[in-house]
C-alpha cells in the first residue's frame, strides 16, 4: 500500500511532462521514458515499475481510462497506438506500431527505413504474459491475448487468441452465451 502512495506521488511528479496524465493514476519507477510528451493517459491508469515508453517521428501513445500495465513492458511508438479503456497488460509484454526494415544487406537493421502500421487494443482486452503485440495488430473489444503469444492482424471483438504466429482458438457467441472453440481447418 505504502509503495502506491509513492507512485501517486511519483505520478504527479511526471504529470507536466506528459501531453496529458489523468487522475488519480499512479506510476511506478519507469526504467525509460522518451517523447512522453506524446503520451496521453486517461484516468485510473495503473502503470506499475519498469515501464519502457518511448515515442518517436511524431508518434503517439493512447492509454485509455482504467488501464492496468504490469511490470516490465515495453511500448514503442512512431504512429497512433492506442490501448482501450479497462484493458490488462501482464508483465513482460511489448507492444509497438513499428517494423525495422532489413532488406539492404550489409547495413544495420537500425539504419534502415521503418514502417509504421496502425496497432489498436480494444476495451477490456487482457494481454498475457510475455506477449509480443506487433505493428498493424487490431484487438477488437475484450479480447483475450494468451501468455507468450506473438500477435499480428486484425481480431474481431470477444476472442481468445493464442500461439506464435498467434490465432483464434476460441469466440463468444452472444446467442448462446457460450465461449465456443474454433474448428481447426486442415
């Protein structure tokens, strides 16, 4: 309890230097912060220790109200990431809007041009541990992100998503009130 006294404090601290922090949202001791300037924070967001946020080439960052973000992740943006109202991130996860080119041969991945694809978390998702969310990722409402997954393309609202390359294995179906598995094709 004492250590979210601290991150309050700690919160308000930061709050000027971010292009909005919202109240009352808490902040644990971030490892690295570059461009939060572009980062916009909505109300109620927990963001525990060892954050790594960065922003870059006029890229922006979207946390929604009443966002939890565990220990230990890492966003990365040089475009529009925006993570949903009421969402859950589990430690160790990354999420990022950016690909590193690397087809010129012999020049460093580092050094070559990156692209930038829209990624979107819906409300109420929950990310897994461990999960890699990658550019051009769109996460409909309450998704279900399983631990260790790597994550690209579009997902519809309400499913469970798992695996590397990550796939539905499971959809709510509002008729029947049921989380239904999906049929493997062959």
């Amino acid at each position: 309890m004492i250590e979210k006294i601290f991150w309050g404090l700690r919160a308000l601290l930061y709050a000027p230097f971010f292009g909005k922090f919202g109240m009352p949202s808490y902040l644990g001791k971030p490892v690295f912060l570059k461009g939060i300037r572009n980062v916009f924070i909505g109300n109620k967001v927990r963001i525990l220790p060892n954050l790594r946020m960065e922003t870059q080439d006029g890229g922006t960052i979207h946390i929604q109200d009443d966002v939890i973000i565990s220990q230990n992740v890492h966003l990365t943006s040089a475009g529009n990431l925006i993570i949903g109202k009421s969402s859950l991130i589990l430690a160790n996860v990354f999420i990022t809007n950016i690909d590193h080119g690397y087809s010129e041969i012999g020049v460093h991945v580092v050094k070559q041009k990156i692209t930038v694809k829209e990624t979107r978390i819906g409300e109420n998702c929950f990310i897994g541990m461990g999960a890699a969310i990658m550019a051009g990722t769109i996460l409909g409402k309450q998704c279900v992100v399983g631990a260790n997954s790597v994550v690209r393309g579009n997902f519809p609202d309400y499913c469970v998503i798992v695996g590397s390359p990550a796939k539905i294995v499971k959809k709510y179906n509002p008729e029947t009130h049921v989380w239904e598995k999906i049929k493997e094709r062959n």
